[in-house]
C-alpha cells in the first residue's frame, strides 16, 4: 500500500508539471495576442496543475506518515523519468541519449534503495 501511495503521489505530482507547462505555452500565447498576464493566467491548465500538485502534497503526506523519509524521498525521483518521458510524448521534446542514460541511472537506484 505504501508503494502504491508514493507512486500516485509523484503520479499527480508530475500531473501538476506537465498542466503547468501547458498553462505556461498558454499564458505566453496568450500575452502575445494581447491579453493581460492576469487573464492570461487565469486558464484550466493553470488551475488543473495546482490542483494536482496539492493532491500529490496530500497523498505525500499520507506516504510519510507510513513510511521511512530515507526509503521514501528517493522514491520522488521517479518523477523526473515520469516527466522527461512525458516532454517526449505531450511537448515533442527531443531527448538526448545522456538523459536516457540517467534515467535508467534514477530507475536502478530506485530498485536498490527499495530493496533495503
């Protein structure tokens, strides 16, 4: 159950950055038809991504109060492999051989650490 919890902790946490993004290609289209930074602001991708993040907030506490801090933080870095491969698929982000490499680097040690 734990498991569970940190993965739809940085499941919604990666949600959150990737409506961010989203808000923010909007905002900055948005700015340059004219409109102003509140209005602009003011858009669903904004709100979907704080929303988000305040639901991963939430189930990261949950995940705290059943597990250790130090097998648990690693664990986030999950959301960086969540989030590049999401740039790929959602932004058409090229993404370089290295960073491939360093997530199978953040996914080994997520197994070690997990394995303690």
């Amino acid at each position: 159950m734990e498991y569970l919890l940190v993965v739809l902790s940085v499941t919604m946490t990666t949600l959150g950055q990737i409506f961010q993004k989203l808000g923010a290609v909007r905002i900055k289209e948005e700015m340059s038809g004219g409109k102003s930074v509140i209005a602009a602001a003011a858009n669903i991708h904004i709100f979907m991504g704080i929303t988000a993040l305040g639901l991963g907030a939430f189930l990261w506490l949950m995940v705290l109060s059943r597990m250790e801090l130090s097998l648990a933080y690693p664990m986030m870095s999950l959301g960086y492999v969540l989030v590049t491969i999401a740039s790929k698929y959602f932004f058409k982000e090229e993404i370089p051989m290295h960073r491939y490499i360093g997530i199978a680097t953040i996914i080994l040690g997520i197994v070690l650490i997990s394995r303690s």
